[in-house]
C-alpha cells in the first residue's frame, strides 16, 4: 500500500503516466527555494507610534530636540551662553545625520559599515540631534533595541553635560 500524500510532498504517479511523472519531479520541494523572502517597507503614516519600526512614537524622538532647546535658550538667558554651542550642536548633527546616512545605504547594498561606538561618540559629543532626525527620516537604527538604548543613555548624558558646562562656563567666565 503506496503511503499517503503528505502536503509538502505531491502525490506519487500512477505507472505509465509519464508526464505525471515528469511534472511531479519538477514541482518545488517545500525549502528548495533557500533564498530569502523580500523584506516588507513598513507603511508610514502620520500617527504616532504607526511608524511599524519598533521605535515607539517618532514625536517622543523629536521631543528630546525640543527639550534641548529650551535648556539653550534658558542657558542663553540665565548665563549668557554664547552661540558656540548651537554652531557645535548643528555642525555634530549634520556630521552624524550624514553618517546615518552612509551607513544606511552601506546596509542596504551590503559593503562596510560605520561602527555602532563610532554612531554613539558622535551622538555623546552633541551629534545626536543629527541621528534623531536620521533615525526617523531614513528609518535606520531605530528598531535595535540594544542600540536604541545606548542611544538615549548618550542623549542624557550630553544633556546633562550641556547643562554643567554651560554653568561652569558661567561661573568662570
């Protein structure tokens, strides 16, 4: 007695049907096609947290923007802050919004990409408005949560360093 057709399998032949025979052998085996299924583009929509990156809301992102500069202009009213530190920020934002950018098309046509350490320094040093935008906009680095993590530890923290430099600058100036 001939086992019965499993759903991965075809059907075996009947003797003397040679095209049934030639037909089933040339059907695809289930896993004979090793290559990868295409990725899907996440729909992008307007609404927060609709971005389907994993990202969570895009508009929290963009909050940490708005928050420092509301610490600039009370650091620029309490102590006088020069414009140095908005020229910084802008020139490290627009060096690390173009990194994102090389590394994202890097990612895509597989050639070599920018260090994760290197992303993160940049984004320590004042470059992290820069890969906000880059995360949000070009939709890279904005799943990994390992990476996501690091990331907003170096937003803290350079606020947090922002603040204190400012004031020292103040005191000693």
């Amino acid at each position: 007695m001939a086992p019965a057709p499993s759903r991965d399998r075809p059907a075996p032949a009947a003797r003397g049907d040679g095209a049934a025979r030639a037909s089933a052998a040339k059907a695809p085996r289930a896993g004979a096609d090793k290559r990868p299924a295409p990725r899907r583009q996440a729909a992008r929509s307007g609404a927060a947290g609709a971005s389907g990156s994993g990202s969570g809301s895009g508009s929290a992102s963009y909050l940490a923007i708005v928050v420092l500069l509301v610490l600039y202009l009370i650091a620029t009213l309490q102590w006088r802050l020069s414009t140095w530190a908005a020229v910084a920020y802008g020139a490290l934002s627009l060096v690390c919004f173009i990194l994102y950018a090389i590394d994202k098309s890097a990612a895509v046509n597989g050639r070599w990409r920018t260090p994760e350490s290197t992303l993160h320094l940049l984004a320590l040093a004042g470059g992290w408005p820069g890969a906000i935008l880059a995360q949000q906009w070009l939709r890279h680095k904005s799943s990994k949560l390992a990476f996501r993590i690091v990331f907003w530890c170096t937003v803290a923290l350079n606020m947090g360093a922002f603040m204190w430099l400012a004031r020292w600058l103040h005191r000693h100036a």
